[in-house]
C-alpha cells in the first residue's frame, strides 16, 4: 500500500530523491544519536530503494553501502547521487564505480 502511495504521479528517481531529502531534513526523527537509521527511518529508505532499484540498476553499488551502514552520511551520499543524476552530471567517489548511467538516466 506504502509503494502505491509513492508511485503516484512521479518517476522511482524523483520520488527515491524525495523520500531521501524528507529522511536528511528530519535528522532526529529517523536517525538515532549516533548518526544511524532506525526503525522507521530504515522503512522508508527500504521503500524508496526498491522502487528506485526496479528502474535504475546502475545504482546498485550505493544501495548496497546505504543498507549495510544505515548512516547518515551514506544517505546523504545516495542522495546526491540521485540528484546529480536528475542534473545529468555524474558523481563517483571513494572507490565506489558502480556502471556508469544511461543516457538520461
């Protein structure tokens, strides 16, 4: 039910970008003090994830960082990510190749 309400209207990648700005701006309602995704902030991402993954394979490699460490900082990095693919520029940093995007993304 949560995955229609979400597809309603917009793209997986704007709607993957929204879900992670809504998760960065709301730092104490969805991260722990130390930084880490807790219950309901996991459930959102594990949404948006999966919705954006149907439709954007090239990403897989930030996915798999993002669910594994669950910080802040791997959100804010798959976010910029997504974001600098909506502006057509690509990022890639720390080692991290995953296959370049499509045209257009």
């Amino acid at each position: 039910m949560l995955t229609e309400v979400l597809s309603v209207g917009r793209g997986p990648v704007e709607e993957a970008v929204r879900s992670l700005r809504r998760l960065v701006e709301n730092y104490g309602e969805f991260f722990d003090s130390s930084g880490y995704l807790n219950s309901e902030g996991r459930k959102v991402l594990e949404v948006a994830l999966r919705e954006l993954l149907k439709e954007v394979s090239w990403v897989r490699g930030y996915v798999r960082r993002v669910r594994r460490r669950g910080t802040y900082e791997e959100v804010l990095r798959l976010l910029e990510v997504l974001s600098s693919c909506t502006l057509r520029e690509g990022v890639l940093d720390e080692g991290v190749r995953p296959e370049l995007p499509p045209e257009g993304c």
